[in-house]
C-alpha cells in the first residue's frame, strides 16, 4: 500500500484534533473529486513498518482524539489488507482514541455485500475497528460546502458502533 500524505493535526476530517492517514489508490474516480492524484494506487510513498511507527507515535499525546482514514479509497480490497493489521496496533495501543474513515463506497449496499468488489477477507474487522464511517461518493452536482465532515449531500456520517450493535444504519448525530 502507498500512502499520499499523513497530517499530524487534523481539525478537518473528525471530531477534536487528529491525525490523518491519506491512503493512494481509488476506482471510484468522483468527478471533482478534491485529490484526484490518490486515484493512483502507486502514488506518494510506501506504507513500511517505518510509517506505522511514525503514526503511533503522532496518536500518543492526549490532545489527539483519533486516527482519520481516506484517500485515495480506505476500501479498495488492496487497502483494506494493509490498514487492518495496523489498526489492531492502533486500537491496542490507544483504545481510547477514536477511528474515522471516509470511503467513496456505501456501507449497505457495497462494502458489507459479498461479491462486491470493496467487500473482501478483512472488510468485517475493518469495520469493526471503525467509531465513525463516512460513506457514499462524492457526487459533484449534490456538492455544499455548508456541510461537516462531507463534501456532497449524499454522503452519510454513520455510528458504526451503533449501527454494528443495532444492525441496521444509525447515523453519527455530533456526540461528545
């Protein structure tokens, strides 16, 4: 997996301050889409066991809430396969910190659908590392910038904790 940036204080994507790992490669391709060079899977630099430390040690002070994931595409099967054993290190280390992850993909009719091309070996423990998932494509006709955390009015912000306890969608209504 490559990697195409990392933001050691996000106030942008997710509650509080946090830190924020945009991984490369996207077949979604949204038009407008505001980083399109993420759409390549080799782009920016490889993710090595080096990066892995860099960012766990970017997550320690308590001023940092959690970890953001999105891209490029969190949920393209070839990223899922790298994020989720680096989340276990995350959730072990700090399990008070909290994960946000924006996906191009929708959760019910997508990325939880066997066969479907997002949904594959590690998509199930990869969401269940997930606090807060922001999912759909971004859609440039349905685009407002009044919005938090989305950038077109299609995009949900869904409670996966909730959504994993009640078995159906919850969305995310701005918690502490």
């Amino acid at each position: 997996m490559y990697y195409g940036a990392i933001k050691d204080c996000d106030i942008a994507n997710g509650i509080g301050v946090r830190v924020t790992l945009f991984v490369s490669g996207c077949t979604n391709r949204c038009e407008g889409c505001f980083q399109p060079e993420t759409w390549n899977f080799c782009y920016g630099q490889p993710f090595t066991e080096q990066t892995e430390e860099q960012l766990l040690s970017m997550l320690e002070p308590s001023y940092i809430r959690g970890l953001t994931v999105l891209g490029g595409e969190p949920f393209e099967p070839e990223n899922q396969r790298e994020i989720v054993p680096f989340l276990r290190k995350v959730k072990e280390k700090y399990p008070s910190k909290d994960i946000w992850v924006f996906s191009g993909f929708r959760l019910d009719d997508e990325i939880r659908v066997p066969g479907s091309h997002p949904n594959c070996e590690v998509t199930e423990e990869f969401l269940s590392m997930i606090d807060v998932l922001v999912d759909g494509r971004f859609v440039l006709a349905k685009k407002d910038l009044r919005l938090r955390f989305r950038g077109s009015s299609n995009q949900r912000i869904i409670n996966m904790r909730k959504t994993m306890e009640k078995g159906e969608i919850v969305l995310w209504d701005d918690e502490p």
